[in-house]
C-alpha cells in the first residue's frame, strides 16, 4: 500500500524506461500495484513485450453485495495478466485461510488469469524445523484441487515470513532448500515433467547486491519482491540479474 495514484504512474514509467534498454527480453517483469492504478497504468504506459501487470489480491465472489471487494472478473478487465493469491500480509493481518486461498486460485483460473500463488513459514516454525511440513501443507489445501493442466498455469512465490521486513535474508542455501522441497512436493502429486514447468519465485528481502547469488540456484526462478521495488532503479537492477 504505497504510491498515490500519480507517483505509481511515475514509477512505473521509470521502469518501464529502464527495462526497454537495459534488461534482457527474456526476462518478464510483472508490476503490482494497488487496485487504483490498474486502469491507468493499462492505458498509459507502453510496456514492452517483458512487462505484464498484476493485481495483488481479488475476491473469491463473481458479483454481489460485497461492498469493498474486487472480483477476478473485473480485474481482467483492466488489462492485468496476474493476481496475487494469499501474499503473506493477507494471510496473516486478513486472516485468509487456505480454504478461501484455494477458492480464489479456483476464480483466477477461471478468467484466463495466473496465480501467483503464496506460501511461507514465520519465524517460530522456522525455528521448530517444521518449514517445509507447514509449506507442504499450504501448498496441499491451496493448491492440490487443481488438476495437472490447471497447476501448470499457476506461479508460486515462497516468502520466508521471518526474512520479510526484517533486514535478514534466507542464504542461499536455506533459498534453494525450500524450493527444491516446493518442487518436489509438487512432483509427488503431479510427477516431475509437470513440476520442472513450475515458476517458483523467492520473496524474501530480495536486493540488488543478493539478488545474483539467490537466482543462481537451480530451483529459484525468479523473485517476488517487496520494499525495492519502490524504487525503479533497484528493482531493475534486480531483474538484470539474471
């Protein structure tokens, strides 16, 4: 929740500029901003082929009298390509609960659009040493009604609740654990061809001067980022790391 409706456009802008000369056409750059920007930006800005907007959050309703609410629906219709799913500031400040998350992966899916579908352990299941079981589990009850062509068409961010925020990031190693764990929980119900086509993103205080080691990993895809995609130039330093 940051940028009024004028600096968001600025922003963008920004890096929209950046990236038509600076980073690599291979790599896609998705930007997700609040609700009030989705329109302008559609209609503004001149993204090149490698930048997609997304939406960072929607409702499980089609229609209704959910004053408040924005549907999957009507977030197609401002020209978004992706929607966040259970972003853990939704899970834990909104209380969505995987139940609902599934629900909305279910609504995503049904207007042509791609989840980018969240999971992560806060810091005392870290500290337990059940990460990965509760990971598992997320991933279980959000996302394991889909069938095999559905999961394909999903992304999966994994944030390290305890490295959001907090100045502390994953190392490497603790990064390339957890998604190769993703990966092949996802092999397990799905079989690996499938799995191997998955994104799985880190988002867990990604910078520019960690971002190269983070993405060297063979199971990190990609990252989601936070706080350094508020300014332009670090987030597209970011990108040009691959």
């Amino acid at each position: 929740m940051n940028k009024n409706l004028r600096e968001g456009e600025a922003l963008a802008s920004e890096v929209s500029q950046i990236a038509s000369t600076e980073i690599s056409s291979d790599v896609e750059l998705v930007l997700f901003p609040p609700f009030i920007h989705l329109t302008t930006l559609s209609g503004s800005i001149e993204f090149d082929s490698n930048i997609s907007i997304g939406a960072q959050n929607c409702s499980s309703h089609d229609a209704g009298a959910y004053t408040g609410e924005v549907s999957a629906e009507m977030l197609k219709s401002t020209g978004v390509k992706y929607i966040l799913v259970g972003h853990s500031e939704r899970r834990e400040q909104f209380g969505e609960s995987d139940e609902l998350l599934a629900e909305k992966t279910t609504k995503v899916l049904s207007e042509e659009l791609c989840p980018v579908f969240c999971c992560g352990e806060p810091l005392a299941v870290r500290e337990s040493g059940n990460h990965i079981a509760h990971v598992s589990d997320q991933i279980e009850k959000g996302l394991f009604h889909l069938s095999a062509k559905e999961i394909q068409k999903v992304v999966i961010a994994y944030e390290p609740i305890w490295a959001i925020g907090t100045g502390v990031t994953a190392s490497t190693e603790q990064a390339q654990e957890m998604h190769r764990s993703i990966r092949l929980i996802l092999a397990d119900q799905y079989g690996i061809d499938v799995a191997d086509t998955i994104s799985i993103l880190y988002g867990g205080s990604v910078k520019p001067d960690n971002a190269t080691e983070l993405f060297s990993q063979p199971d990190v895809d990609g990252g989601l980022i936070g706080g350094a995609s508020l300014n332009a130039r670090d987030f597209t330093e970011i990108a040009k790391s691959f």
